[in-house]
C-alpha cells in the first residue's frame, strides 16, 4: 500500500487571511493561534493569528513577526485540523523553517516551543551582525549553480537550498547576489530574488546557529512520535539529539529538499500533502518525481481555503487511492472580486528600463488592444492553476486570493514573453511584485515599448 507525506513548507508560505473558512469557529483551532500569539507578544511583536484570520488580507497591522511565525500558524491550524479529519501520515517533513512545523506535528515540541525556536532563529540572525544578505532562485541544475557561484568568485555564495532540477536557491551576501543575478541574466537563466531579509542556510551564520542553540538549550526536546525525515540532516530523526543537532545546524546547513523526495518516495511514498498556504512544495513535487505521484495542496489561496474542509474529508476514507486534488472552484463560481474593505496601498512594482512610449496605451509592439491583452493573461494563469478563466478577474490579487506561487508567476510571464517575443526583464525587476492581471499587462505593455 502506499504511503502518504505531511509537507511543512518554509516563511515564504505566509498568506494573510487565509485562514479564516479554516478557524471559523473551532475553539481548538483558535486556541493554536492563541498559543503562538503569547509567544509573538514576548518577543515585542503583534499577534499573527488575526492577520490569518482576517480576509481584507495585507493590512498596515502587520510586524516583524508575520514572516517568522505566519507560515508556522498556519502550518499549525493545519496539521491540528487534518489530524482532527483522520487523515493518514506515514511520515513528516518540512522544508527550511518548515523543520520546526515537522519537528512539532511529530510531537518533538509543544506549539508554544517551536514558535519560541523559530523567534530565537530571527533574534539570532539579526543580532549577527553581518553585511546584508539575501536569498534568489535559479531555474537551473544545481551542479551549473554551483559552478557560477564558483567562477564568479565573490567568496559569499553558497548553494541553499535544491528544490530539483530547475530551481536552485543560492544564499550569500547581497551584493554577491546581485553579481550573481546579472551573470545569471547574461547567460539567459531566470532569477528570482527571495522575500527573505538574510542569507539563510550559509555558513557565515556559524555565531548566530551558536547563539540560537544556547538560547534554546532549556528546551527538554522529544524522539518523534511520527517518522520524520529532515531534508537538512539528510536522514530520519531517531531520538531527541538528533532533534537537537537539527536545531543546532538549521542556520547553516544547506536545504537538500529534492533528495528528501526522492528517498521518501523510493519507500513508499505516493501522496505528497502541503501542510500550509500557497502551492510551494507541491510544484516542486513534479519537477523530481514520476507524474503517478500525487502532490496535495490544500490552502493555494483564499478561494481554495473555503473548500478546506471538503478537500480534508477527501483525504480521509482511503488515503492510499486518494485522487490529486486541485480542487479548482467550479465553472459555475461567482467572480471573485477584490476585497471591500480598504487596504494599505500596496507599493508600485519597480519601473522597467527604458522609455515607455505613449503609443504603449494602444496597439503597440505587436501587442493586442487592452482588452485583448488582458484576456490573453487571463488565459494563461487560469490554464496554469486549472481555474475557470472568469475567476481570474483584472484586479484580483494573484498570490492572495488565487494562490499564484513565485514559480507560477515565472512560469507564467515566461509564456507571455514567449508568446509576443518581449524581451526578458532584468534582474531589477521582480515578476512577483505584479499582484494582478492589469499589473501584468502594463509590464507587458512597459517591455514592448522599451523596444520600439
């Protein structure tokens, strides 16, 4: 029979208000975001769980510790309520922070210890010390990754993190990076820089990794009561040391996430579930293991959030058969328009380099009408996520309501680039930063008049 993995994703699986169809009104739900907001407030920072249970979404209410803890609370809420289903685990694991969501759904830690360890994780990279760092993705193999950061010979870059055979994380100082970044763009390979306000998973954090296990030494850690392999040690946890050289390394050692797939699924595994928001790990799924595998997302956006309950109850009666679930809204849906209560404006994505010309407001550079233009978009993300493509609406937030990964963000302005032969944006530009259809469009708009 086949098995079934519990994936616990990393910081960037943070997405406001997409709990809240998932809480609703179950005390024990709740009461799992009232145990990490005790810890937030201890380390001066605001409560996480009314940013993930409010659906106006990014708000002005939002601190330092949403990056640090948001993924985790809703990790949490999660891993409680697919527990609370019956849903089958045969094994856990988590990716980057995520270590710390596995290491308490295994039973390692109580809810308020692992959200105390992953706070000491920010306090201690923060009171580092060190120049700027930064984090950035390469659709490349991981051996051509290592073989720039090595000729370009800044001494900062190191590989972070290998998701597969076309998505490298590499973690070094920011001005390595940008080097990195521009050499990337030369040789054609696709970058994106991560929201991520440090170099993760590098060596130059050796005193902050020692830092963090002193401050977290009190602990009385826990062996797994749920088979757990981590990605970062390369092996299954056995007993608390093992725990305890995780949480002593998790700073440094790189994130070997793709090999963790592949062991995992030559025991067994077929059904891969994401334990948290957006669809991060479960596209990487594919890129490493035979298309018969499943991988489960159950939180893509908030428009998939309303369907939680249904999707969990899927998972349950025979997990070893279980269909992939997409769970995309049937063509029957209402559109789904963009929040009514105001928000906080979110910030211009970067201008592109060179003149925008004003023949940019009509035809031009071989581009449709506006109209046009839009549909065209829409077309190409609504195939990308399986939705109905009246769901994908001009001005609805693509991350937030759709849950439109950074990946699928590429993949889709990749396509579009292909399709009307624009040229490729420089590294200053961030395709992640355009949260909408119209916004899409401009940059569209912005490339082919850069061109005339």
């Amino acid at each position: 029979m086949s098995k079934v993995a519990w994936m616990f994703p990393s910081p960037g699986a943070y997405l406001p208000g997409v709990l809240r169809p998932v809480v609703g009104e179950d005390p024990e739900l709740a009461s799992v975001l009232k145990e990490i907001d005790v810890v937030a407030a201890q380390y001066g920072w605001g409560p996480v769980g009314s940013l993930l249970t409010d659906d106006r979404g990014d708000s002005a209410d939002q601190h330092g510790g949403h990056l640090w803890l948001g993924f985790y609370a809703t990790s949490m809420v999660v891993d409680r309520a697919l527990t609370a289903s019956g849903v089958c685990r045969d094994v856990v694991l988590g990716h980057s922070g995520g270590e710390v969501s596995a290491l308490v759904a295994a039973g390692c830690l109580s809810v308020a210890e692992g959200a105390r360890v992953l706070c000491e994780r920010a306090r201690a990279v923060e009171g580092a010390g060190l120049v700027p760092g930064a984090m950035a993705v390469l659709e490349a193999p991981v051996r051509r990754v290592a073989q720039l950061c090595g000729a370009i010979d800044e001494g900062s870059l190191t590989v972070a993190v290998d998701n597969g055979p076309r998505q490298v994380v590499v973690s070094g100082a920011v001005t390595g990076i940008s080097l990195l970044e521009r050499t990337a763009d030369v040789l054609q390979i696709a970058t994106t820089r991560l929201q991520i306000p440090d170099a993760y998973h590098h060596p130059r954090l050796g005193a902050a990794a020692r830092r963090l296990a002193d401050s977290v030494a009190d602990i009385r850690l826990r062996r797994p009561l749920v088979r757990t392999y981590s990605p970062q040690l390369g092996r299954y946890i056995e007993d608390a040391a093992d725990v305890r050289e995780l949480l002593e390394g998790m700073l440094v050692l790189p994130v070997r996430f793709r090999e963790a797939l592949t062991t995992l699924h030559g025991e067994g595994v077929e059904t891969f579930i994401e334990c948290g928001a957006k669809q991060v790990l479960s596209d990487v799924v594919p890129q490493c293991l035979p298309a018969s595998v499943r991988a489960v997302p159950l939180l893509t956006g908030r428009l998939q959030a309303r369907t939680f309950q249904i999707l969990a109850a899927s998972l349950t009666p025979d997990p070893g058969q279980v269909a992939e679930v997409k769970a995309p809204p049937p063509a029957s849906a209402p559109a789904v328009s963009a929040d009514p209560e105001p928000q906080a404006a979110a910030p211009a994505p970067p201008a592109v380099s060179g003149p925008v010309a004003p023949a940019a407001v009509g035809v031009a550079g071989g581009l449709p009408d506006e109209a046009g233009l839009r549909d065209a978009v829409r077309g190409v993300y609504a195939e990308l996520l399986q939705f109905p493509v009246d769901v994908v609406e001009d001005d609805v937030e693509l991350e937030s309501e759709l849950g439109v990964s950074s990946l699928k963000q590429i993949q889709a302005v990749t396509r579009l680039l292909d399709t009307y032969d624009l040229p490729t944006p420089g590294p200053e530009v961030q395709v992640f930063t355009y949260r909408t259809v119209a916004q899409v469009a401009g940059l569209l708009r912005q490339l082919a008049a850069s061109e005339a």
